[in-house]
C-alpha cells in the first residue's frame, strides 16, 4: 500500500506539472492511471474534464460528466455548461446554468455569453452590467467590450436607441487594430500573411462602415481583400461574401453567383445571429429573380414566408418577380392578401400596392390605398401626394377632403404647431387657385388670427370676403396699412442697374429744343384704332342659307364628286429636239402624200420624190419651222459613207 501510495502522489506531481506547462494530453495520461486506481475520485475526474475542455474534446468531457454524474453532482456545472455551449447546445447550457446551485461570476460570464447566442439582448445587458459594477479584475475591458456589443446589437436588429453607458472610447475593442498589428509584428515567426489574416474582422467591419457612407467602390476593394486571405472564420467569410452580393445588386451577377456559395459553408449558422442569416436568405432569393430564375426565387421565398409569416419582405421579393413577368394583377392580390392577415405589418405593402396601382393608371384605387395606411396618412409628404393625385384626376373635393382630414388631426394633436399651420396655409391657397373662395374663408381667418401682422393673408381674406359678403371685407380693408406705412425708401433706378435685375429700364435720351415733354394735361390722346369690318365674298346673297359644309375641304364634303376627265394635253416635248407635235408631223416624211413610205438608202435615187440631181435637201436636214421652234437644235455630225443620211 505504501508503494501505491507513492506511486498515486507521483503521478499527481506529473498532472500538476504538465497543467503548467499546458501539457494536457500527457496530464491525461497520468489522470488516467489515477482513475485506474480510484474511479470515484472527484478530483481525478474533475481534472481529468478540464484536460479534455483544454484539448477541445468537448464531446469527450461530456460523456465523462454523464458518466459521472452521481460522483461529481454540482463540482463540474460550469464545465458541463461550457462544453454545451461549445457544442452549439444553446438551450441545455441554459438549462444547466439556471439550475446552478450556485451563480458564481464565471456562471455569469457564460450566462451573457449563452443569451447573447439565444439573442436576448436586454436581459444580456442586465447580466453585463451587473458584473461590471460587482466585479474588480483584469478582465474589466473584456466585460465593457461584450457589453458594447451587446448594445450596439440591440440597435441593430431591435432598433433601440443607443444608451450611454459611460464606456471610454480607449477600450481594447476600439484600439484593437494598431495592438493586434504591433504586438504580431514583434513575433518574429508570424508573416504578414497571418497579421492580416488576424485583422480580417476589423478590415471587414471597416468595409461595412465604408459601405454606410455611400464609398461603395472602396468598400468592395476591402472585401475582396478579405475573401483573398481566406479566413478560417465561416462567419465572417459569409457575412463578408454577403455584403458584396448587396453591392452588386443586379449587376456583377456571376460575381455574385461565386460569393454566394461561401454563405452555405458548414457550422455558419452558429456563428451567425438568426437576422444575418435571414438577411443571407432574402439576398439569395433576390439573386435568384436577378439571374431570371423564376422558380428558384418563387421557391425560396415561399420558404422564407413560411419560416417569418409576419415578415413582408419575403412577399416583396415574390410581387417583384411577379411584376418582372408582367403579373401585376396578380401581385396586387398577393400583397392585399397579406395586408388583410398582417394588418400590423402592412404600411410598406400598401405602399407597393399603390405604385403597382399608378403603374397601370388607376390613380383613385392608388389614392384609396394610400389613405388606408394610419401610420403616413397625416404625413405632410402623403398629404402632398395625395393631393397632387387628386388633382391630376381633377378631382378637386376629394384633395380639399384630404386636407381638411389633415388639419383635424393636427387641430386636435398639435394645435397652434408649425406643420398644422403649414397645412392651413396650404389648403387655403389650393382653395384659391382653384376658385374656392368661400371655402378659403375659415382657413385664412385661423392664420390671420394666428399672426395679425400677415398682410398677405389679411388680403387674401379681404378678396374671399368681397364675393360673400362686402361689408365684411370693408372692415377688414380697415386693418391694412396706409401707403404711406407701406412706402419703401429704395432707389428704383439702382434695383433696376444691380446684378440681378432681369430687366433694365433703358434710360430716356436727352430732350432738346422741340423735343421738350409737354405739360400735364397737353399730352397727345392716344387715338383708338377702328375695328375693320369682315370683307363678304362678292357672290353673297343674304337671303340665301350659307353651305353648313364650308368650313370643311372641298374634298371632304358630301357632295364633292371628283374631278371632271377632260381632253388629253397636248404632249409637249416629244419627238425631235426642239420641235413641238406639230413641228414633227410636218418634217416627217412618211406622213406626206408625196414622199414614199421610207427613205431611200444613201446613192440610190429610186423612190426619191426629187428628179436626179436637183438640189433639195432631205426632211432631215431641214430647219424646223419658225413657229414650232422652242430652242435651237444642237448640232450634229454627218455619218461617214452617205451623202444625204445621219
């Protein structure tokens, strides 16, 4: 027994040796040889789970605590929480910690971490703040860095305002980049390829700041920066690809297909909050619709709108490849299907509704939607719409309805405040511009009552009041200044001469002699010209019905019948040059009682009309006659070989 003994306490020298040295895997084997001795020994056990957690055989400690479950009762609870946790067992881990006998600060350190993963933010802020203000250690910056995210969370996906919670802007977290790069650089075995592979989440965070500012080129340039390093975190390559995708939109759309694939990496959806994967899910159904795949994108955002039915998004994505397909009736019924069951969720699809319904012109149906929506119908931008719609329908009583509606719920919820008055103003103006006058009255009172010094609206509400009732108007003309009061001191000429006139008065020349302006009352009377009567046609017969159809083209009237055929022109310039009709019919020879049929050949005399050597030239060579002659006849050369023949 004593040599066991001793044999016992060396090997535990060798655990606690090896734990020193950060050897777990030969402690083990010394732990093992304990255990062989005493299965039950607590600490043997409880030393053995560490070395397995340290080793990251979470799977392994597991087991073990299971195993040993009645032995070691409540010793081991943080690691069994722990290797839950590691193990993406959210939900035990959070089983575990609540049923902790006892809440010791590294339980609650874990607990932050495990609601964090289960995204209950407020209740993780609470736990964070606890420990901050309870606890006084060297992990103090680590709890306000977890605490600032925990934070900065809640705004993201919750949309909570951001509190001030007193975190310096000197924490680890913020200054994170220059320390990670100097303290690298000091170790002479670390490349330049793993110091940027080290600050790839910090380069990617960057990037996404870029891409909020609108720099979406230098945004893009650090993504793919990143994706180039090839981290070993699926999150952050997955989040990264993603933003990338959000970039190109429909563009770069084979780009887009390749980054698309390094969301679907293995264990990203643990590294992921459940909105980041879901904004992953929406981006690739758009993807799908922007690489016209139709039933793709149908498919997976029926997916997604069976996993978040309250979620309009996903009924966004189907109506827009509904209007790609030139559905649009169709994508009307499917956003009014959704806005009847989600009533809560529907501002935005009736937004969508109403567009489609501009887009085929059924501007009242889109004015019906618009002022269905509680939430924007009293906005002064709705207000705006609404009104200009109404109008372009000419439908004047429905855009005084929608002001009056307005100027209620602002009467009633912000009586006397500047967008109340603002629409008063409004309102009364499109009632004037539109011939309402009587209408206007009460609008202008209320802002004349507001500011009696507005001289403006007092006349305006002078000019209502004459078509009504003119006494009224006469006591109010009492209140407008005097033209004394409203005489201004300025230099007409200088206002007229500045650099921003649009016309200038040319200055009269000088008047001398004769020329000088006659006195008041001397002028010359502008004589008034006379209206010149209507000249009548000449043929005009007052008694006589005028043609109802005279305004019209001859042409188109009933009883035009075209144009009468008449005898053929005589055709002009047919024939020989210069010579008319019946110019040629003269010269030509075979229509002659004297002449034969045909010429006769060149040296022949037989059928010649002239005896044998006299001296008449032949019908071709003959001038044509002085009355049929238009132009000269252009000259022409003799054919070689013939005496009288061309």
């Amino acid at each position: 027994m004593a040599s066991g003994g001793a044999s016992v306490a060396s090997l535990w020298t060798e655990v606690n040796r090896c734990g020193q040295n950060g050897d777990y895997t030969r402690a083990l084997k010394a732990l093992t040889k304990i255990l062989h001795e005493n299965r039950d020994d607590v600490t043997a056990l409880h030393c053995k789970i560490v070395c397995l957690v340290q080793n990251g055989s979470f799977k392994e400690a597991l087991n073990v605590m299971n195993t040993h479950s009645k032995v070691l009762g409540s010793e081991a609870v943080f690691e069994k929480a722990y290797c839950e946790y590691r193990l993406n067992r959210v939900e035990s881990a959070l089983k575990t910690i609540e049923g902790a006998p006892e809440q010791t600060d590294k339980l609650k350190e874990l607990y932050g971490q495990v609601l964090y993963r289960l995204e209950r933010y407020d209740e993780c802020k609470s736990v964070y703040t606890d420990l901050i203000r309870n606890s006084q250690d060297e992990y103090e910056e680590e709890r306000k860095t977890n605490l600032a995210a925990v934070v900065a969370a809640m705004s993201q996906w919750e949309k909570a305002p951001l509190d001030d919670l007193g975190l310096p802007e000197s924490t680890y977290e913020l200054c994170q980049f220059l320390l990670c790069r100097v303290s690298l650089a000091d170790d002479s075995d670390v490349t330049e390829e793993d110091i940027e592979s080290e600050l790839a989440v910090i380069h990617s965070q960057m990037a996404y700041v870029m891409q909020l500012q609108g720099r979406t080129d230098e945004a893009l340039q650090l993504y793919n920066q990143v994706i180039k390093l090839k981290p070993s975190d699926v999150g952050l390559l997955a989040v990264t690809a993603n933003n990338i995708i959000t970039i190109n939109k429909d563009q770069n759309v084979f780009d887009s297909k390749k980054k698309v694939k390094l969301t679907n990496a293995e264990g990203v959806e643990y590294k992921l909050a459940k909105k980041q994967l879901q904004a992953i899910d929406f981006n690739k159904a758009l993807l799908a619709m922007y690489t016209n795949q139709a039933d793709q994108c149908r498919k997976l955002s029926s997916s997604l709108q069976s996993q978040n039915p309250g979620h309009p998004r996903p009924v966004l994505i189907q109506v827009a490849q509904l209007c790609r397909e030139k559905q649009h009736s169709r994508a009307i019924e499917l956003l009014q299907q959704f806005s009847d069951q989600h009533p809560e969720s529907a501002s935005g699809i009736k937004l969508t509704m109403a567009q489609l319904y501009l887009v085929q012109g059924h501007v009242t149906k889109a004015c019906d939607v618009l002022r269905s929506i509680e939430e924007f119908k009293h906005k002064s931008g709705m207000v705006s719409a609404l009104v200009t719609m109404y109008s372009h329908e000419e439908d004047i009583d429905g855009a005084i309805d929608v002001f009056k509606q307005a100027i209620e719920h602002y009467q009633s919820e912000q009586p006397g405040s500047a967008a109340h008055l603002a629409l008063v103003r409004e309102a009364a103006n499109f009632k004037l511009k539109y011939g309402r006058k009587k209408e206007a009255i009460s609008d202008l009172e209320q802002l004349w009552k507001q500011n009696t010094n507005d001289i403006h609206t007092l006349a305006q509400l002078i000019s209502a009041y004459s078509l009504v009732d003119t006494d009224k108007a006469k006591s109010l003309s009492k209140h407008l200044p005097s033209a004394d009061t409203m005489s201004f001191n300025v230099d007409v000429d200088e206002l007229e001469n500045s650099h921003g006139a649009t016309y200038v008065r040319k200055k009269a020349a000088k008047v001398t002699g004769e020329n000088l302006p006659k006195e008041q009352g001397q002028g010359e009377i502008k004589k008034k010209k006379k209206k010149k009567k209507g000249k009548l046609p000449k043929n005009y017969d007052p008694k006589a019905t005028p043609d109802p159809e005279r305004w019209l083209p001859m042409r188109e009237r009933t009883y035009y019948r075209g144009k009468k055929k008449g005898k053929k022109k005589e055709q002009i310039g047919k024939g020989t040059q210069g010579a008319t009709a019946g110019a040629s019919a003269e010269l030509d020879a075979s229509k002659t009682a004297s002449s034969p049929p045909t010429s006769p050949r060149p040296g022949s005399a037989s059928g010649s009309s002239a005896a044998p050597g006299s001296n008449v030239v032949p019908p071709r060579q003959q001038k044509p006659a002085a009355s049929g002659a238009t132009r000269k006849k252009a000259p022409q050369k003799k054919k070689k070989g013939g005496k009288g023949g061309w």
